[in-house]
C-alpha cells in the first residue's frame, strides 16, 4: 500500500487514494503508532464520488471514524491538485458531514494554502460538567462533529491531558466529544490547545479552531465577519463567520513524505 504523510500545522494524517480496506481500525491503530508505525493522528482515505469531486473518509488513531477534519480536508485539496487528480482549484469533497467546498491557493504551481467552506455551526447552551465532583463549563458546538469549548485564563496553565479525556468520555456526550482549552488574546485573537476525539493531543485541529471562534462569538470576546486569528500549538488558522454562522477557514496543506507498506 502506498501513502503520503501529510499535515496541516503538524495535524498528521496518512492519506491514501483509494477504497477503504475491511481492516481499517486495525490498519489505521498500527499505522498510527509513533514508534512502531508512520507515526499519525490517524489515516484519510480519498476516493470518486458521485456527488462531488471527491470523497474523504477520516480514521483516528484509535481505529475510530470521523465525519470531518478540518486540517485533514485541506490536505486533500493539495493531495488530489498535486497529484494531478483535478486540474480545478474550486473542488467539492463529500465527507460524512456534509459536503464541503475548497478554494486552493497555488505557489509555484503546487497547493500551499487552501479556504475551506465549512458549513454552519451550531452553538448550544452552556453546560455545566460534573468531573470529580467540581463543575466545569464548557460551551458545546457542533461543526459538523461535536465540540466543547472551554476559557481558561492561562492556556499554559490548562489540563488539556487530565480533563480532556475525561470530558471526552463523559457521559454528557454519548459518542465523545473533541475537547478546546481557549485563551482570548483580543477581540481578533485566540490561543487555543485540544484534546482530540479519538487521537488525544495533537498539534492543531481545524473544525476545533472553527469551534473556539463560534464559542468565543456568542460569548462577544470576538465579532462576526471578521478574520480571527486562532494560535494553535502548530501555528495560526484564520476564521472568520458570517451572521449566519456559516465559516471559513484558512491555512496552509504541506505534504512530509511518501511512503509504502506491506499489508495483510
């Protein structure tokens, strides 16, 4: 089997153009491991469609499915340009979300950034989590995967490895739950980590960038219509969400390397 490691701000994933394998929770869990496998937040498959230009299906590390992933759908965009699948750089790409819409931007001929038109995003009420017998607020949104958002005054400071997976599994979120520690820098910037449904830590997640400025909107640290620049722990997406709340997303797509497996 042949794939590419690709990552948007260090959110990895091994991306392969074809159809998905009966064993892909097995494959995707021992590709994934660092130490004995590529190394990953999972792997992306990318197939035809016959409602869009393409298709996506995204793995976890632990075998688990996604319906979206926002670094990961950029990466598609530069795989299947790169490649010389598509020679259009307005591209559709069904995922289990919904359909989502790209607009690649090229430099020197090759994908370097891409927009992403995520769809709208859900904001519900605040909810209080009971965890160890304190409440922790967290503003749960919807991305077209599930989010809970919560401000901290320190991102340093947060307990992204101690109340991430707890929050993940809680009992409040039936299928789990991605979870984002916010700081609010100013009306324009935010400072965010996450503990990613499926994958824990990782270095960046885009529906969850997406999801921190729909939080911090509703909240009024942030307006609509404006770019937000979200500081991830590998580098800066730009958001911005209309009155409606449908968002876009910017950000870079960079390919590491290829490689080849054998696989039973």
């Amino acid at each position: 089997m042949q794939f590419t490691k690709m990552h948007g701000l260090g959110n990895d994933y091994l991306y392969v153009y074809g159809e998905v394998p009966a064993n892909i929770a097995e494959l995707s869990t021992r590709l994934s491991e660092r130490h004995f496998g590529a190394g990953s937040d999972g792997m992306i498959y990318i197939s035809k469609s016959r409602i869009a230009d393409f298709k996506m299906r995204i793995f976890n590390a632990d075998g688990s499915e996604a319906k979206m992933c926002g670094n990961g759908i950029r990466c598609v965009g530069k795989y299947v340009y790169d490649k010389g699948y598509t020679d259009k750089t307005h591209l559709k790409i069904e995922t289990l979300s919904g359909t989502k819409y790209l607009d690649l931007q090229l430099v020197g001929g090759k994908v370097k950034y891409v927009t992403v038109h995520m769809g709208t995003a859900t904001v519900e009420r605040d909810q209080a989590l009971t965890i160890e017998g304190e409440a922790v607020l967290c503003t749960p949104i919807s991305v077209g995967n599930p989010h809970a958002v919560i401000f901290v005054d320190s991102i340093e400071r947060a307990p992204l490895t101690t109340l991430g997976p707890e929050i993940e599994h809680h009992a409040a979120f039936p299928g789990g739950v991605n979870v984002e520690f916010v700081q609010v820098l100013s009306d324009h910037e935010l400072r965010m980590r996450v503990w990613e449904r499926g994958s824990g830590v990782t270095m960046a997640c885009g529906t969850g960038a997406c999801a921190s400025t729909m939080a911090a909107i509703a909240k009024r640290y942030c307006d609509y219509d404006t770019p937000i620049s979200v500081q991830l722990d590998g580098g800066t997406l730009k958001i911005q969400i209309a009155a409606d709340n449908t968002v876009t997303m910017t950000g870079p797509a960079e390919t590491v390397y290829e490689g080849e497996t054998e696989i039973c």
